[in-house]
C-alpha cells in the first residue's frame, strides 16, 4: 500500500528554534490578496534559549479579541533575561494574528475559529495552516504548553487557571500540579462543550503538560487580569523548571465543571438582566438572570434559573442576547485534584 508523507508546512520561521539567547522573528505565511499580490501573514514569534532544560510553548490571542495573554507575553518576550533562562521558552503572543489584529475571535480572512481547527492541514484555509504548523512544528518542540484564553467580547469569567479530566490519570495529575503553580485566584477542572479541533486536545493527545486560563474577558484586559497572566507565566516556568526558584503561590479556589449542566442558553432573544454577579454563591433553581423581550413593554421576561448549586463562573457580557447564547456558566466547589 503506498503511503503519501505530508506535505510540508509553507510557513517560514525566521528563528531558529535550536539557537541561544534572545530571537524576535515572525513566522511568515505566505498569504496572495488583492492587495499584495505575493503578500504574507507575519506572526510575530520570540524563542529565548539557554543552556539545556525543558521547553515552554506559551500562546496568547488563539482567539483574536482575548488581550490578557498577548499582554502578558509580549512583555515577557522583551524583559526574560536569557541568562536567567535553562532551556527553551517560545513565545507567540497572538497565535491568530489575523484575528488578533482585526479584533475579532475568528479570522477575518477565512472566518476560521483557530481553536476549532486542530489538528490543522497544510493545504487548508489560512486557519488550517497556522493550526497545522503549531501540531507539527511548536508542539512537539515543547513539553509543557500555556494557552491563554478569557471571554472575548461575548463572555466574563472568574479569573481561573484550567486543565481538564483525562484518561491517563498520571498525565492528568501532572496537568494539574502545573495549575497549582500557576496559581490563579481560582484553578478549575475544566468542561468543554465541544473539544473536537481544540489545540487543547492536541496537546494532550500528544503526551505535554498543557495548562489553559479564562482570565475575565469582555473584549479587554484590565490591571488584575494582565497582573495574573504576568504572575502565572512566571510561576509555571519555575514550575518547569526553567526559570530558578519556587512559584510564588497565592490563595486559590479550586472549582468543578463536572457535567454539561453547568452551562445554561439563552433559548430567546432580548435584553438580559443578570440577578447575581461572578463569584456569587448560587442554589439549585435561584434565578441568574431575566431576558426582557425589546419588542414592546408589557410582556413579562424569561427567567433563567441554577441548574446546580455552586458559584456563577461566567456570565454573557453584551446586554442584548440571542437565542443559542452562552448565558452563564456555574462551577462547583470543590478540593484540588
């Protein structure tokens, strides 16, 4: 039976991914467009490298309009001291750059979710190519892989560090303890809806320590948000041990997703009016908010209530909702993995 071997990736870096001390260089995808007949999408990537030690992939912006990761990151790739550095830091600070220039969670040129589009393919949309060149070629480089995320301009979270249940209960443990080090006011084990395409999943199909955040969200970054993506990034380096030292552990919550009844949708259009805030201790049945029908006054509002008892750990931030909207998620209490 013939084999056909994949094609090669058509994106260039323009690091060197074995070489020492400090590189800022982008990873050029070579993108035609009517306005730049041989035009490229320049992601920019730093690698920062010393002596011999384990490998950190760090992302931000795989969804465009998320900003505490790129803030964190693009800091960190101009102030890490290479010297201070045993191994290998790569950092791309906004994975999607397309959307992430746009603003936009998905990708203005091909409206791709990078996200959802895992494990890529060379030949594929720009998405495809960028989701592809991270499986093939940063992924098996690292052993350890922190992907930021926070709400976009549609959700707000409690700032929580994440990993999610696992088969390989060893492998999940270890994703756990680098959780704890990173040490974020709250630390979950965390549900997806749908994980098919996610770079979480390839990740962990791969064997690496993977570590994701929601960092509050709203379509933008405050001081607190940034100030725990800034302190976590360092802390799970020295949990690596890449960086000398012990993380600087603050207090946690640590919290549960443990089924698909923790998300409740809208299932009508209107203006929604929440009755708790993130972080309020809600009971099975307790109203989280009311969506108002807009087309006239009179009618009376859709009430949404708990589906668990536990605390509210996201809510939709624009004041008007539709129909098949996340309104809220609701996380359970509970002791650390």
């Amino acid at each position: 039976m013939l084999t056909t071997a994949p094609r090669p990736s058509p994106i260039t870096p323009t690091v060197d991914f074995d070489a020492k001390g400090v590189q800022h260089g982008h990873l050029r995808l070579p993108y035609s467009r009517d306005d730049s007949a041989w035009g490229s999408v320049m992601i920019p990537i730093c690698v920062i490298a010393n002596g011999d030690g384990p490998t950190a992939l760090l992302t931000g912006a795989n969804h465009g309009d998320e900003y505490e990761g790129p803030a964190a990151l693009f800091e960190l790739a101009q102030t890490l001291d290479p010297s201070q550095v045993q191994g290998r830091v790569v950092i791309v600070p906004a994975l999607n750059y397309p959307a992430f220039r746009a603003g936009t969670r998905t990708s203005p040129i091909d409206r791709g979710n990078l996200n959802r589009s895992f494990p890529g393919r060379p030949d594929g949309s720009v998405t495809e190519k960028i989701a592809d060149y991270v499986t093939r070629h940063l992924i098996p480089l690292a052993d350890i892989v922190l992907d930021f995320h926070s709400g976009g301009k549609t959700l707000d979270f409690l700032p929580y560090a994440a990993a999610h249940d696992l088969p390989d209960k060893d492998h999940e443990a270890r994703c756990f303890r680098a959780v704890a080090a990173f040490s974020a006011p709250y630390s979950m084990k965390m549900l997806e809806i749908d994980a098919v395409g996610m770079l979480d999943t390839t990740v962990e199909d791969m064997g690496k320590v993977f570590v994701t955040t929601e960092l509050g969200g709203a379509g933008t970054a405050s001081a607190r948000s940034i100030d725990i993506a800034r302190r976590g990034t360092r802390n799970l380096l020295r949990h690596a041990g890449i960086l000398s030292g012990e993380p600087e552990l603050q207090p946690t919550r640590w919290l549960d997703m443990p089924s698909a009844d923790c998300f409740t949708f809208a299932e009508d259009d209107g203006l929604v009016a929440f009755a708790c805030n993130l972080g309020d201790p809600v009971r099975r049945g307790d109203t989280i908010a009311r969506v108002y029908p807009v087309g006239r006054t009179g009618i009376a509002p859709i009430s949404y209530a708990a589906t668990m008892d536990g605390v509210l750990a996201a809510r939709h931030v624009p004041g008007l909702i539709k129909a098949g909207d996340c309104l809220s998620v609701i996380a359970t209490i509970t002791e650390q993995p």
